[in-house]
C-alpha cells in the first residue's frame, strides 16, 4: 500500500441494527463493522448451520482485518473471502453456507476508494447527492432471468423462486465475488443489508428512510423498523454508515469500535 497523507485518510461513522424478523424462529445473519469494513452476512441451513456459517464468515474478517491493522486492499478482501469459504465447509460439511456483502475503504495509489463486493444476494448501496443507487447485483435465479429478459422487474417480485441464490460461502457452490471499485466522496452514505431489508422496501422507501434521519445509527433501526411493518417475513440486518474524513487519531466524531453481532436468541 503506498503512504497515504493524512488529509486523505477515511474513518467510517456507522450505525447497524439486526433483527429476527417475524416469521423466523432464529436470526441466521451477522455483521461486522470496523473503521474500515462494512459486511453483511446471510446465513442459510437453518438451526446450528446458517447462523455458524454467517459468524464463521465475519469472524474469519474480523480477525483477517486486525492482523492487517486495518489496512485493507483488494487482494486480503479476496483472500478472506476463499479463507472464510474453506472455514465454513469445516464447520458445516457443506450444509451451512451464507451470502455476503459488503464494503472496504481501500487506498490505491494514496487515494480513497469504496472496494465493494458480494457473493449472493446481501446488498450494497451507495446514497450520494440524495440519490441511492444499487452497487451490487445479486446472484440468483431471479437475477439471471431479469438479466435475460424473461421476466419483467413486476414479476420479479412475485417470483415464486426469487430467493434461490446462485452464488455463496461454503456450500461447495459457486463462491467467486464480485468486485466494484469506487471514489470516496464527502457526503457518501453507504448501505449494507440482508435481503430481509431489500426484500420488504423499495428502494425509494429505503432512500426516504436514509434521507430522513441523518443519524446512521436511527437510519439504521427506522430501516428494520419499516421493513418489520412491511411484513418483517425474513431476518433482517443494516449497516448504514457516514464517510468522516481526516485521519483516525484527529477526526471529532467518537469512532465506534469493532462490533461483531450474531443474533441467535428468541426474542419476545
């Protein structure tokens, strides 16, 4: 990584929320939040196998991430992804796997870039200028036949396979990621989330909900909130985080430390 003068350094100010949503009897998602990564993992397999593999996954970065002291480039991204890959076959012999996605603050060449990627059908999203835009593209069914032509975006969600994915960790399926590489603006606000998000609001409804409440932490819990009214019909999990520019020792915001959060209890 070359020297990255101060002025250009980027500290994230995030706020994440997860719930079980009202129809699942465990939350299978977890995330993870750092200075520098963002990610959403969605876990599948059910008791004892979704929610291990999803915690296997942010544990596998979790701790990817602090052996590199937070420095993070395309290639340890990559190589977290294959290491955490391997990790959840271990764990679950092919019956646990998750989605993932999520974004890094890389610096190439010194300056500041969004790394954003994903492997099945957890979401990216970036607001800039008040306009959320889509980064990432799922990987499913329902995806592949939109992108063919052979299903309209209105049938798209009614779908009766819309949530057969196409791509994750550790189900010795396809487990290749997708990668995007953007500038970091002033004013960006990314959002990462499970499907339990994107499947329940639009993304007009998500953009109003952002544009609302400039707190990322109240964005964040006004997002389950809403998607919960909206039918609340899988697990739900949002990180919504703040660019804060300045290097992270001289910035005047209170940098939240690494979280780790896998919800397995019953809730009330």
């Amino acid at each position: 990584m070359s020297a990255v003068p101060e002025e250009h350094w980027v500290a994230l100010h995030h706020g994440q929320s997860t719930d079980r949503g009202l129809r699942r009897a465990l939350n299978e998602d977890s995330m993870l939040a750092t200075d520098t990564l963002l990610l959403v993992a969605d876990g599948m397999g059910g008791h004892a196998a979704g929610d291990v593999a999803s915690s296997v996954c942010v544990q596998t970065f979790a701790e990817g991430v602090r052996q590199a002291h937070g420095l993070i480039d395309a290639q340890l991204i990559d190589d977290l992804l294959q290491r955490a890959d391997r990790a959840i076959l271990a764990a679950g012999s092919a019956r646990a796997g998750t989605t993932v996605s999520g974004a890094a603050v890389i610096y190439p060449e010194g300056q500041p870039q969004w790394l954003i990627f994903n492997v099945g059908d957890s979401r990216t999203y970036r607001m800039a200028d008040g306009l959320l835009e889509q980064v990432t593209v799922d990987h499913s069914e329902v995806q592949e036949l939109l992108d063919s032509g052979r299903l309209s975006a209105g049938e798209a969600a009614d779908y009766p396979r819309r949530h057969v994915i196409t791509r994750a960790l550790g189900m010795r399926a396809d487990n290749r990621a997708d990668f995007w590489m953007l500038p970091v603006k002033a004013g960006d606000r990314l959002l990462v989330c499970s499907d339990g998000l994107s499947g329940e609001l639009s993304d007009e409804q998500m953009q109003q909900v952002l544009a609302r409440f400039p707190d990322p932490q109240q964005a964040a819990d006004e997002l389950i909130q809403a998607a919960l009214r909206n039918g609340g019909r899988d697990n739900i999990s949002v990180i919504v985080a703040d660019v804060a520019a300045g290097h992270p020792d001289d910035i005047d915001i209170t940098v939240p430390r690494q979280i780790i959060t896998t919800d397995t209890e019953e809730k009330s």
